[in-house]
C-alpha cells in the first residue's frame, strides 16, 4: 500500500515524497482513512510508529476547505510538552507546504505577545499545550466555539501530568458536533473512561498492545554498581558501535551533573533539563540535530518530544520510576524503520523497578555485566548473595563436623573468630543475676538499667 491508496490530495502527496517517505506505517494505514471520512478515532501506538503524521496529513486536507477567522481557530492540537508540540509544528511546516493553512503554538517558556498576535489573525491549526490554553482562555484571548476538528495526543502522558481535569474543561468548552481524535501508547482507565465520555462511537485502532517496546530495538541491562555507573557508561560512549546517545536521567540535578562529568572527559555533550528556560532547551537540541554534539543528557521532560532520525543508542542511567516512562524513554531510537539500541544501567537497588518494566513488557531484558555472569537465573538487577554471617555455635564446631558441611556452604561462610571476654569485666550470662553495683533492684528486672545507677556510691 502506498500513500496514494489512503485518499490523500496531491498537493500532500508530493509533500510526503518530497519529504522521502513512499510507504504509510501501519497506524497511518489505519488511521489515516478514518480521519478523512470524519470518524472520531482511538489511536493506541507505540512511540515512534509514525503516529503524528497519522493525523497531521488528513487534517490538513480536511482543513484545506474554509477559512479561518480571529481568536477562533479551526482545529485544535493538545500535545503535554513543549517539545512534543513543537515536534507536531515542524510536522504541519513541512507536509503542509503545498497547503496555505495559517498555524499558531501556544506554549508556556515563551512571551505570550506574539501568540495573542497570531491569534488574532486567525489560525487553521492550534498547537497548545493544556496550562497555556487555559490561561489565555481565562483572559479572553481565544474563542473555542469554531473548533471542529480536537486531537489529544499522548493522552497516557497527560494524565501522569496531571492534565485530565484541563482537558476535560477544555472539552466541555468545544462544540459538540466536533471530530475527536485521542492517540495514545497506553490506555489506562483513566484514559478509557476520557474516551467514553468525549468521543462519539469511535473507531478503534491499535497497531500493537499496550505498553510493547519497539521490536526493532535491541534492549540491554547492564548491572552495575552505584559508584561504578559513570565509568561503564564511558565504556559504552567510548565503544565502536556508539555514535550518538540520548541519555535519560531521573532527577534534573543528575541530568545538570552529569552532563558536567562527561564535558570533562572529553565528549561532546549537551543536556535538556526542566529548570532551563525554552530558548536554552531548543539550542541544545538543535545543537543535537545537527550532529554538533552527539550526547543528550536528558531528563523526562523530554522522553516524549524528541524526535531525531539516526538515534544509534538511548542509555538510562538510571532506571525510571515508572515502568512507562521506559517505553517512552527507548522510543527515542528504532525510528522510522531504523534499528537502534537501548542500554539500561541499573544496581541492585533498581531490581524491583527492573522488575517491574518486565511486567509490564512481558520480555526478560538481556543482561550484561559482572553480576549477570555470575548468576544467570537471579533477579533484574540482582548481584550474587552474600552469606549470612556465621552464628558462635558453628564457629565453635569440631573441624570434623566442618568438614561434613557441603562445599558451598564452607566456601560462602566468613570464618569468623569468637572474640575473647575481658577477664576483669565478665558480663553475666543469667537475667536473674544482679550487679553487685546495684542491690535495691528486683531479680527478676530486664530492663535497661539508668546510668545513675551503675555508679559506686564511694
């Protein structure tokens, strides 16, 4: 099937092959037809299928007719973050070149100036993220009662957010005769009961389950220890398959420190954090496309809004908290058709959240390290069992009797030796025993003893 059999114009389809694609992904050759004939529609997608042209390409034909008027757009996008919104943009610029449809982004980072102009000129297409939208709404800025066309994209990273109760407002505010479109990679209830009530008989497609990582993803844990962590992440930065990385750290202050660790050793890094301001974060990404640097250290802001071909390896140098985040996190690699790596660094302390991506993925992630080599069956991130420390009684058995013992027990129990009792200072062995120190307590006390007592009276 090529583009041609969805019903798209022309005017798109030189727009696509101009953009190199001949072939529709299998959610847009689900998903794409639907949308031309109006149907609201339930898109689960793992990331990186190609979904946002999924949409972009049918709205922009269905907008193609009509025309926009002030404060009053068309059609609207909620995207969660700035990036991911942006990344929906540069979609609308480059397939709708041949389409003169006008196009505004709301997002918070920015002078809200420019967007109120460019809304007052009138738009076909509103990019918005929910927390701007509802601030210029709530100042008159924008009317939603011309919005025919809604899509809410990563609806799963939405309600982990906290954005449900916005977009519920939001809907509320829109026409009800509207196309609702809802894309997202998982499909909590949450997120079925949003469906349920703001679509109108959808049509559901799903080109893979829920919460499945790329196939064309090779994924990796390599277990580690906590202090070992940036060295093996060097080992991996330094070896001939690397040539470019998104690193993918829990907290902004490990994101700021490591990205400081690896400048000083040499490599050519960048990072992406919540506490730089927009300007700063759209630099360094574009620093990144544009192969001036080849590591992006990252934090999860932007697990979801980074789209860059030719992704060779995503490395967690942390384990996510949540088992989602890491599908979202890998996404970044494996493409578009390409193949990518994904390497996971993670420490005995990680093995329940290891665990739990297991779960949720139904695959065993391969391992790799010392710990794996030394036990092939453990868990996640499982290092291989320390004895128990040796009880006196065994330490006093006959050799004999310790010869008997099984080999690996001998092997695994610490020889410890029974320390020596000061002979000047025997401790008493009996809770019926008193101190000599102390004559006025009962026999039968076995309680702590208060410091003022264990004084001599002399």
């Amino acid at each position: 099937m090529t583009f041609a059999d969805l019903g798209l114009s022309d005017e798109l389809l030189r727009a696509v092959n101009d953009s190199g694609y001949d072939e529709p992904t299998p959610i847009q050759r689900a998903a794409i037809p639907s949308v031309l004939m109006g149907k609201d529609l339930i898109g689960i997608a793992q990331t990186g299928t190609g979904k946002t042209a999924g949409f972009v390409l049918p709205m922009i034909d269905i907008l193609h007719e009509g025309r926009s008027r002030a404060r009053m757009p068309r059609s609207l996008i909620l995207e969660p973050t700035r990036e991911l919104a942006m990344q929906v943009a540069e979609n609308f610029e480059k397939y709708g070149k041949y389409h003169p449809l006008s196009m505004a982004l709301l997002m918070g980072g920015v002078q809200m100036g420019d967007q109120v102009k460019a809304l007052e000129k009138g738009v076909d297409v509103l990019i918005a993220t929910p927390g701007r939208l509802m601030d210029l709404f709530g100042r008159g800025k924008i009317m939603l009662t011309d919005c025919k066309l809604l899509v809410i994209d990563e609806a799963d990273r939405m309600l982990d957010m906290g954005f449900i109760p916005d977009i519920e407002d939001i809907c509320s505010k829109l026409p009800r005769d509207r196309q609702t479109l809802l894309f997202s990679a998982t499909m909590p209830p949450p997120i079925q009961k949003l469906a349920a009530k703001f679509l109108t008989d959808p049509k559901r497609v799903e080109v893979a389950r829920p919460a499945t990582a790329n196939v064309n993803i090779e994924q990796r844990l390599v277990e580690v220890s906590a202090d070992k962590k940036k060295d093996a992440l060097r080992d991996i930065l330094r070896h001939e398959e690397f040539r470019n990385a998104i690193i993918f750290c829990n907290r902004k202050t490990t994101v700021r420190e490591l990205a400081s660790s690896l400048k000083r050793s040499g490599f050519r890094v960048g990072q992406i954090q919540g506490d730089m301001d927009q300007t700063n974060r759209i630099a360094e990404f574009d620093r990144f496309k544009r192969d001036e640097i080849n590591i992006l250290v990252a934090s999860d802001v932007a697990a979801r809004g980074l789209d860059v071909k030719g992704v060779s390896h995503v490395i967690n140098f942390d384990v996510p908290w949540q088992p989602d985040d890491y599908i979202h996190r890998i996404g970044r690699t494996g493409r578009a058709g390409m193949t990518g790596i994904a390497i996971t660094l993670a420490t005995r302390a990680d093995a329940e959240a290891v665990a739990g991506i297991e779960k949720l993925t139904g695959l065993k992630i391969a391992r790799a390290g010392k710990a794996a080599e030394a036990d092939k069956t453990g868990s996640p991130s499982a290092e291989p069992e320390t004895a128990k420390p040796a009880k006196p009684e065994r330490a006093r058995q006959p050799k004999r009797e310790r010869a008997e013992l099984p080999k690996r027990e001998r092997t695994e129990e610490p020889k410890r030796e029974r320390p020596q009792q000061p002979k000047h200072d025997p401790v008493p062995e009996s809770k019926g025993e008193r101190l000599p120190v102390v004559e006025d307590i009962k026999s039968d006390w076995n309680g702590p003893l208060p410091s003022f007592l264990s004084k001599s009276a002399g």
